[in-house]
C-alpha cells in the first residue's frame, strides 16, 4: 500500500513537471503571438471568448491565460468587459486536457508512443541553436512526460482497487458536496485543474470512483482553478480584482448549475456519447461533462456579460475612480446651457484640483515611478473627457453668445489641461536625471528650475514674472547641456534624453500657465471679469 501511494505521488509530480514544461515551452515558441492575438482578438467580448479558449487549448493552462489577462487589465490594454470574455472562454479551454487525457491517456498502450517522443523533444532542446525550436523541443517533451505521469497514475491507482469494493474504500453515505471539496483542494494544492483532473479522471477509469462521484470532483475542480487569479490580484488595480471576482462568480454559477441538474448533465452525457457511437470509458464521460458544463455557463453568461460587468464596476472602487466620475454634469440640464454653466464650473474645479495634485505629487515625492501616477493620470484625463463630452451636447441654438464664449474658454483650458497631465511623467523622468553623477555640475540650476516649477503648479492665477524666470532657467540648462555634449563631459544618449525630457518639462509648464487664465463662466457672465473667449491661445 505504501508503495502504491509514494507511486501516485511519484506519478503527480511527474504529471505537474510536464505541464509546467509544456506551458513554459509553447509560450516561449509563440512569444509574441500570444500576446498579440491577447491583445488584439478581445475587442468585442464574443472574440474574447474565442481567444481564451483557442490560447488556452494551445498553452494548455487556463491560470496562465488569465494571469496574463489579469496583467493587460492591470496595465489598462483591456478592459473589464473584454476581459470577462477571456476568461469565460479560458474555462471552456481547459476542458481540452480531460480529452487529451480520456481520448489518448487510457486508449492504447502509452509508452509505446511516448518514450521515442520524449527522445526527440530533449534532442529538440539539447541539440537546437534556436531558442524557438529549444522551447518547441521542452513542450514536445513535456507532452511525453504528460502521458507518462498519466500512466503510472493509471496504473498505481489500479492497483490501489485491486481487491477492493470501490464503497467499502470510500465509504458507504459520502455525499456529493464531499467529492466537489475533494476536486476543489486537489486543484488548490497542486495550482493546477489538469493535474486534479488527471487524478479523477485516472480513479474514474480504475473504478475507484462512481462517474457522479468523479463528476462532483470535476465541478470542484474546475472552482478550484478561481485560487490562482485570487492570489495574482493581491496587490493588482480595482478593475484585476473585479475581473478575478468575476471569474470566481462565473465558476460558482456554473458549478452550482451542474450540481443543481447532474442526473440531467449525466443523461445528457449518456445521450450523446450513445448518439455520436463512442467507445466510451469513464475518462471520456467526464471529460464531455466537463465541457458540457462549462459550455452552459458560457451561454447564460456571456448574453449577460454587460450588465455584470456594470456590476463588477461599482465593485472595489479606489480613490482616483471616485475622482473620475463627474459629480454635477446633470443631463438635465443639457437643454438650458445657461443652468449648465454652473456645472461645468464646478467640474473645472475638480479638474483643476486633481491636475495640480498629480503634478504636486510628481515634484515632491521621491523615487516615484511613472506607473505609480497611472491611476491619479488617468483620473484627471477620464474627467477632462467626460466635461469636454458634456459641452459638446449642450443645445448650441439655445446659448447667447457670451455663454459661447466662456464655454469656448473651458474647452481650451482642458486641452491645456490634458497635455499637462499627459506630460506628468516627464517631470519624473527630470528629477530623475537631476541625481545622475554626470549631471552633478547643473544641479544647483535644474533645483532652482524645479522650485520655480513648484510655484507656478501652487499658484491660483497665471504668474508672468515666475513662467518668465522658468524660460531664462530652461535656456540656460539646454545650452550647458549642448555644450557638455560636445566636449563629452555628458555622453550623447544622457544628454538627448535629458534634454527630451527637459523640453517635455517646458511644454508641460506652458500648458498649465496657459490654463490658469480659465475663470468660471458665472463670474465672466455677471460681468465681474471681462471674457476673452475670442482670444486665440496655442
């Protein structure tokens, strides 16, 4: 008996080492394909669920695809909605290994094909000079190694019933849920639904488990896959951890489905393997059930995909979310421009204020990365949209011209705006720089330049005095850098960069000097100000 248990777990591990190897290898042969069709097949949910299962079926791991979804997600390359669809259709794709598994694993001798393929994959990766065909030679020896694991698992949970009444073993009352916790810690402990299908599908076909017994550990299988998405979004964005609650409630409603309808989903499986003249096995059974299931709750969920990812978006709301949403553009207003002007007020302030923050931030703090500013970034530019947006629909034919006017003004203080916040990263970038040994000489200059950057970012009202200062600085710093060039005190790829991100720094300065002379439509109405909305600004 011992022997026997040290030989299925001999046979796991055996198992876990080739589907690391064949995961490793086909995503190092496809490189940059798989990100590609990632990226580029998931703009409309329908082709995100093609593309989950059509990479999942190629890299044979569903946790791999939705990690790296997890991670465009993360960036801001996909969003929720697209997103679901990935993972919806990863699920589906995972059903592939319980059909590797049933339909090669348990229909003829193993070996016999396994072992001369497991020779040419390590020759592949020993005796190749390219790296592509090196990682096509680890996935062809991963797929032996795959087959081979099976077979001692076979093999070693055959012996384990020799003898023995399968319900002796378990014991007799074992309910359902029972076998879906079994399914579902097989996966979690092992991080991977193939390995804890390949151990169900192996005791299925040795007896050793009832096909609804086996059909109970698929289901928990297939929740225990939700383990790894919850561990990658520990420290991701809000929208990684509505995508990973998603998958979670996706599995949860399709499980309970197949648990609520099994003598159904059974009957069914029965029905079709009798109608397509299969030479079924317990292994393929359950591995039609798997896809079944997974099948169902793709359909019931995917026409739903849009409502639940509204959902899922109020869900895990940060900060910088919350800034984003417009707080007093009411559509009702829409048709009286004159009662909308106070709107745009209001949320020109914001703007102004979440503009200033970012740009505050980026002078002050140090060793900031610029992927620590995305979420305050994109904030400010959600919100900048989402007025330039409201002014556009307000009823033009309704306005008088003074009202043209002052919104004409807010439009043009948010493109000052907006290239403020998208020229952000430069000013890290700046700072960055004013620490590098070769750049020791200018430090005292590129500090005053920052510090007259801090006054201009701090104040209310346009300061022509100070942006007149920053331009001496700036010519100053862009000739001493030129000059350093040319007598190589400053190697040429520094100083190119330096001085891109100097000349960014200044645009970012003219930006938002232009911007501080937006005044709210209500005072220039009332005629406290006099408008200019006629002046042209570049």
């Amino acid at each position: 008996m011992t022997a026997t248990i040290f030989q299925i777990l001999g046979g796991l591990a055996l198992f876990l080492l080739a589907m690391e190897m064949m995961t490793n290898g086909l995503k190092s042969a496809a490189g940059h394909q798989l990100r590609h069709m990632l990226g580029h097949w998931t703009r409309t949910p329908l082709r995100g669920f093609g593309a989950g299962v059509l990479i999942t079926g190629i890299v044979q791991s569903s946790s791999a695809v939705t990690v790296a979804t997890i991670g465009f997600v993360n960036a801001g390359l996909l969003s929720l909605g697209h997103s679901l669809g990935v993972v919806f259709g990863a699920n589906v794709g995972t059903t592939m290994t319980g059909w590797l598994v049933s339909l090669v694993g348990f229909g003829f001798k193993i070996e016999a094909f396994a072992m001369p393929l497991l020779a040419v994959g390590v020759a592949m990766k020993l005796l190749s000079r390219g790296q592509r065909n090196q990682s096509l030679g680890e996935a062809l020896a991963g797929f032996a190694l795959f087959f081979l694991g099976l077979s001692v698992l076979k093999d070693s949970l055959g012996q384990l019933t020799v003898g023995l009444d399968s319900s002796d073993f378990l014991g007799q009352g074992l309910v359902l849920p029972l076998f879906v916790l079994f399914g579902f810690l097989a996966t979690v402990l092992t991080q991977s639904s193939s390995a804890a299908l390949a151990i169900i599908l192996s005791a299925a076909a040795s007896n050793l488990l009832s096909l609804q017994d086996a059909a109970g550990a698929v289901i928990g299988a297939n929740l225990g896959t939700t383990s790894t998405a919850a561990i990658a979004v520990l420290k991701a964005t809000a929208n990684a951890r509505r995508l990973a609650l998603g998958h979670v409630i996706f599995n949860l409603v399709t499980g309970a489905i197949a648990i609520l309808i099994l003598p159904l989903m059974l009957w069914l499986v029965a029905s079709v393997t009798n109608w397509l003249d299969l030479d079924t096995n317990a292994a393929m059974s359950l591995a039609l059930f798997h896809t079944l299931f997974n099948l169902l709750g793709a359909a019931i969920m995917l026409p739903l995909l849009r409502p639940f990812a509204n959902i899922l978006a109020r869900m895990f709301r940060s900060k910088e979310e919350d800034n984003a949403e417009p707080r007093y553009l009411d559509d009702t207003l829409i048709n009286t421009p004159e009662l909308a002007v106070g709107a745009v007020d209001q949320e020109m302030k914001r703007l102004f204020g979440l503009t200033r923050g970012l740009l505050r931030v980026c002078l002050d703090r140090e060793e900031l990365m610029p992927e620590q500013i995305r979420a305050r970034s994109e904030a400010a530019l959600s919100l900048n949209s989402a007025i330039t947006e409201y002014i556009s629909r307000l009823r033009a034919e309704k306005m008088l011209p003074a009202t043209v006017d002052t919104l004409t003004l807010s439009i043009r203080t948010c493109r000052y705006l907006a290239e403020a916040t998208g020229l952000a990263p430069a000013l890290l970038k700046f700072r960055k720089a004013g620490k590098l040994a070769q750049l020791a000489s200018l430090k005292t200059e590129m500090d005053a330049y920052t510090d007259l950057l801090r006054d201009l970012v701090a104040s209310e009202a346009r300061l022509p005095e100070t942006f007149g200062e920053t331009e001496k600085v700036y010519h100053i710093l862009k000739s001493r850098m030129l000059s350093m060039i040319v007598t190589r005190e400053l190697p040429a790829l520094v100083g190119e960069r330096t001085l891109d991100d100097l000349s960014s720094v200044r645009r970012l300065c003219d930006q938002w000097s232009k911007s501080l002379d937006w005044r709210s439509s209500s005072e220039l109405l009332n005629g406290d100000i006099q408008a200019e909305g006629s002046t042209n600004r570049t």
